[in-house]
C-alpha cells in the first residue's frame, strides 16, 4: 500500500507563479519532491485554499490521507483576508480529522491560529537565510521530530512573523534567538501537529532563489550593503547546493552538516513521516 500526502500551499495563485519563476517551481510542487523522495512510495496531492472556488477536503476527505503538510507562504496572517481564513478553516478541518500534520513556517503559524495562539510581526525583524543557534529544550532533546538533531543546530528560515502566543495543546520544543517559537507539537482533541519556524524542505538552491528574489528589500533592511553584495551571496548558495563538498564558501558563511547534509536537513520531515505518518496508515488499515 501507498503513502497519501496532502501538501497544502499557502501562497495564492499570483504569489506561486512568481515563486516558480525564480526558484522553477511552486512551494508545493518542491514540497511534494521532497516527500516523494523521502517516501518513494508516497503519493502526494497538491491543495491550494487561497484560491477562489478551490475545491478542498472536508474531514471525512481528509481521512483518506496519511499525513498532511503545510507549506510557507508569503501572507501574513494577522490581515485575515478570504484567503487566509480559508487555510485556518482547512487546518482546523485537518485537526478535527484527526490525520498528522506538519507545518513548515507559515504552516507553524496557520496551525497555530486554528488551534487558538496568536501570531505577530516579529519586533527583531527578519530572519533570513537561516535560523542560528536553535536550542532543543528539555522536551525537545527527548521529542521524535528532533530525533537525530544535536542539541543546538541551524535550519533554512525566512519569516518576519512569529508565533507571540502558544495555543492551548502546544508543547515548544525549540527556541532561538529570533523566536522564541521555533519548533512545537500542538494538539487538538486526537490529533497531533508538528511543526517549526524554520524550512527544513528548502534546499540551498531554494534560500539563494528567495534572496535573489527579494533582494532590494534585503538591501532596505541591512541585510546587504548593496545589490551586489546581495547577489554574490545568493551565487555562493547556489555553489554549495551544486557542490556541498566546497569548504571555502561553506566556512565563509558558517555553514555546517546540518545545512551541507540534505538528509540532515530534512530530519524533522523524515522523522514525521516515520512516526506519524507511517504508523496512520497502519492506524486507518491501508498496510
């Protein structure tokens, strides 16, 4: 029996076309590569509730899945416009289905949302690149997603939203730096989500994509003296994915195994899918 994977994009139909034109596909599209690569005998689908008339699943459809995950996006959520209440009523229909959930960014503060927490622009500003120094807590050295990560690691993140208050169910599992809410496990009546701030689906190549993409605003913000700055770091990101073996560029940005290594960088997906998803499916007697 196969895996079913529901991937649910957060970004509306103009934001997904111009992801696809810098980073060669949609948030959902490189979501699902990166579940059927670390479950070849998944089948994943692809939901977009942003969109008008989408048609999307009510729980009973969604107990047809395995596991459903939830992608980044670029909305915020405190403007609660139509398309972004339409992914808080999916997440809550995904919780009162009862199937596993992970969130990835946006996704963290979607489920959040549902659950009853609050979400907010973050007063440290922009996280960009990558989430430094993410602390495991006590319950996060012990919890199943963060299996195999060390007690301190750094992650592919761009937010400027954090998650300002837990839900009611929420177990935080990481913090850092930039937000205290980095990695939780949140639950609602029987079900479970995983999720954190960070991107552990992004590859390199994506990071550098995103930068060049938003590069003037980067250059506003200080991330960068000026467009070229911008660009040459967003070069050496590209060199790294294509080469992750190059320690000149990965020491000058302080890169280490838990970026350079794609299996170690995925770990928080490949452990949901072995202690969540899998197990569901033998739960729902599919295999």
């Amino acid at each position: 029996m196969t895996l079913r994977i529901l991937v649910v994009e957060g970004n509306t139909a103009a934001d997904r076309a111009r992801h696809a034109a810098s980073r060669g596909a949609t948030p959902s599209e490189a979501y699902a590569e990166v579940l059927r690569e670390l479950a070849p005998d998944a089948v994943v689908d692809l939901a977009f509730p942003a969109d008008p008339g989408a048609n999307l699943p009510d729980p009973g459809g969604l107990e047809g899945y395995d596991g459903v995950a939830l992608t980044g996006s670029s909305l915020n959520l405190y403007d609660m416009t139509p398309e972004i209440r339409a992914q808080i009523d999916l997440a809550r229909a995904v919780f009162a289905s009862g199937t596993p959930v992970f969130g990835s960014c946006w996704g963290l503060q979607v489920l959040t949302t549902a659950a009853g927490g609050v979400v907010r622009r973050n007063p440290k500003g922009r996280e960009m690149g990558f989430a430094r120094k993410i602390i495991a807590n006590e319950a996060g050295r012990s919890h199943p997603m963060l299996a195999g990560r060390p007690v301190v690691f750094d992650a592919p993140a761009v937010h400027q939203d954090e998650v300002e208050t837990m839900a009611p169910g929420t177990t935080l599992l990481a913090s850092n730096g930039m937000s205290e809410v980095q990695a939780v496990e949140i639950r609602v009546g029987d079900a479970t989500a995983w999720a954190v701030q960070y991107h552990p689906e992004f590859s390199l190549g994506e990071v550098a994509a995103i930068g060049r993409a938003i590069a003037p605003r980067l250059v506003e913000e200080g991330f960068f003296e000026d467009g070229q700055a911008a660009a040459r770091w967003s070069a050496d990101l590209d060199a790294l994915d294509a080469d992750p073996a190059n320690r000149t560029i990965a020491w000058r940005h302080g890169l280490d195994g838990e970026l350079l290594d794609t299996g170690r960088r995925r770990t928080e997906i490949a452990n949901w899918l072995t202690a969540q998803v899998r197990p569901m499916r033998s739960r729902r007697g599919r295999g």
